[in-house]
C-alpha cells in the first residue's frame, strides 16, 4: 500500500471561523431535529481494534443510519434545501424548522422549485431527498462510470439524472448551466466565484453530525488526540476541523485529513501552500471523494487548521471496509462504504507496518491514542460492497 504523508510545521497558527462556532451548529441542529426522521447516529468504539492496534481506543461515528439515506449528506444538502425555502417563503433563516416552512410554502402557492446538483452518489440523494420532502423538484448531474445503484437510489427519491460524459468538476458545470436555463436554484459544497452562501450552509449542515459526535465523547469521558476527516472538495473535512478545533481550542488534537492519492488536491493544496486542481479522467475506488477542485472557503480553513495530511491508495479503503466489517471479539459490525473507510484503512497500516514506522512517529500515535473517525456512508453501492468484503 502506497500512503503518502505531509505535516505543517507545528509553530504555524491555526485558525478559528465563526462559520463553524457555537450559533451555527446550534442552528443547524435545530432545523435537522424538527425533521420527523431524525434521530442521532451512533458513535461505536472498537475496543478490541483498539487494543490489536496498540492505542487507547478507536471511535468510528456511523452515518449509515442518517435519514434512511446511508449517508450523512442529507445533512448538508437538506439544511442549504431549508435556508433557501425559508427564504423564498420569508421565513427568518435563523430558527428555521421543517414543518414551519412547509406550511409557509403551502400559503404562497407558488410552483415546485428546481433544484439542481452535481454528486458521485450521496449529494445527489441527499439533495433528492431534501428536494422530496418539501414537495420540490431535484436534477441531478453525474460524472460518467457512476454506480448504477446509486443512480437508481436518487431516481427512487424522484430526482431526474443526467450522466454526463465527464468528470465530477465537468458534472458541476453542467448542473449550473441547467440551474440557470430553467430557473433552479444550485445547491453544490463547490465553491466559486459569485457563489459561496450556499456552500457555507451546506458546511453548516454538517456541523449536527460534529455536534452528535462531540456530546457522545463526552458521555464516553473521551477526548480524542487525533480526528481524522476523508476529503472530496474539503466541505466536510473543513466543517469537522473547524467544529472541533472550536470545541478544543485550549488543546487541540491532531487533524488529519485523509484523501484518495490519484485525486489528492487538498494533499497537493497543502505541500504547495496555495490551490491546487487536480485535472483529467482521474478514477478512485472511494468515489465520493472523486474531486479534483477544492473549495476555497475549506482550503482557507484546512490549511491554517489541519496539522496532518494523508494521501492513501484504494486498498486502504478496501482494508478499512473489511476491518470495519468482520469485528474483533465484541466490538459491533460497521457496514462501511467506499469512501467511509479509508482512513481507518490507513492508520491501521501505519499502526501495524514497520515501512510506515516514520509516519506512525510523526502522528504522534501511542498506547494513549484516542482515534475519532467519520464513517460517511453505508453500502451505498451494495453490490461492490458484498464482492470488496468477500474478497479475499
């Protein structure tokens, strides 16, 4: 396995933003809990794993559970939805609430609204579903060599798809254009010029799951030493970073972004110092990390807050599946996706190969070690799930 490994010089400040304080997570969470699906995902620790791997625990928070969609993107996606509506309904954006603007949506009478997005699979049903739920209208643009299944997962919450013939960063364009011909509203964690509000919010909507996360440690008596966050175009690895290093900022653990190493522009962003875009037919088991072109309000962050970047091979979301899948002794079963797994993949490599002795030594990793991991999504391709797990 091939892990390549960048720390920022430790002497470098990091960075608080209000974007990811107190009032925003409370906000966020606000609206997610007055959904009538709602409820917390759960935060498992794997003792077993923690003690085979020789530190002092490893806690995986499980999105699988998140909506009945496998995934925690209806969190960023159905929040940004609820901010626009409220909106367009005159609803104060602060306290909003879901049946407050469903019903404030029934007064205006208007017609559906069109909201239009581009994903590798969990976005996109994140955004079909939010779009379902408040009787609005979703299309959805995909990059070529997407999963059937997760087509057919967003189809099924009534969302029309468009597979393009191009990559991720071409699947946005495209989402846009059609945004503006026919009306719609974009809703995508990409941010560009002329278009940051709604990025901002769908960060914000992440922020329920860091929230979640956070209470459940502290129920546990844990604080963690490392916190490691998989990275796409940033948006959720910056929303994590920037929750926790609000939470611990008189001691902050160590940050370690996590990212597929054929489409590592966060990793190549932070050797460099400044944005780097990853271009071209780039292909990664770990689809929905399959992101060339970084945010530019989470690279601001990643990059004056993060201490640790990781770019990992797509074995290392194969191990991560496997290990999470087959568990040690009494630990539980974690159904992990592609993208959901990498991270652990990779630390647990780095834990028990001698090759990786160095990069272990520069994270700092001891029998005093408290991991906190990010399981984003479930088998949200369930064939491919079955045949990695199977394999051998």
């Amino acid at each position: 396995m091939k892990i390549d490994y960048f720390c920022r010089k430790p002497n470098e400040k990091y960075q608080l933003s209000s974007l990811f304080g107190q009032a925003s997570s409370r906000q966020a969470a606000h609206f997610h809990q007055s959904l009538p699906t709602y409820q917390k995902t759960p935060l498992h620790s794997l003792n077993a794993l923690a003690k085979e791997l020789g530190v002092d625990g490893i806690h995986i928070k499980d999105e699988s559970f998140r909506f009945g969609l496998n995934a925690f993107k209806g969190l960023g996606a159905g929040y940004a939805v609820a901010v626009e509506l409220a909106k367009i309904a005159g609803i104060d954006t602060n306290a909003i609430a879901y049946q407050t603007i469903v019903d404030a949506l029934a007064a205006t009478k208007r017609e559906k609204i069109l909201f239009a997005t581009a994903t590798d699979g969990n976005h996109g049903r994140g955004l079909a579903w939010a779009a379902r739920i408040f009787g609005q209208k979703a299309a959805v643009f995909m990059p070529k060599g997407s999963s059937v299944f997760r087509i057919q997962a967003i189809e099924k919450e009534g969302a029309q798809v468009f597979v393009i013939d191009g990559n991720y960063e071409d699947a946005v364009r495209a989402a846009n254009q059609y945004a503006k011909k026919h009306g719609g509203i974009l809703v995508q964690d990409t941010a560009f010029e002329g278009y940051e509000e709604i990025p901002k919010n769908i960060m914000q909507g992440y922020l329920t799951m860091a929230d979640e996360a956070f209470h459940q440690l502290e129920e546990k008596g844990v604080k963690p030493t490392h916190i490691f966050a998989q990275a796409g175009v940033g948006s959720f690895a910056a929303a994590v970073i920037g929750y926790f290093a609000q939470k611990y900022q008189d001691n902050l653990p160590r940050f370690v972004v996590v990212e597929p190493a054929t489409v590592n522009c966060i990793y190549l962003s932070a050797k460099a110092g400044h944005k780097i875009i990853v271009e071209g037919d780039y292909y990664t088991l770990m689809a929905g990390l399959s992101c060339g072109d970084p945010n530019h309000i989470a690279l601001d962050l990643l990059l004056n807050t993060a201490t640790d970047f990781l770019a990992v091979d797509d074995e290392a979301a194969v191990l991560g599946m496997r290990t999470l899948a087959k568990a040690k002794e009494s630990d539980p079963v974690i159904v992990s996706g592609e993208s959901g797994a990498g991270a652990l993949g990779a630390v647990r490599v780095i834990l028990e190969k001698p090759e990786f002795a160095s990069i272990k030594k520069a994270l700092s990793f001891d029998s005093h070690s408290q991991l906190l991991f990010f399981s984003t999504e479930g088998d949200t391709d369930p064939e491919n799930y079955q045949k990695i797990i199977k394999d051998k």
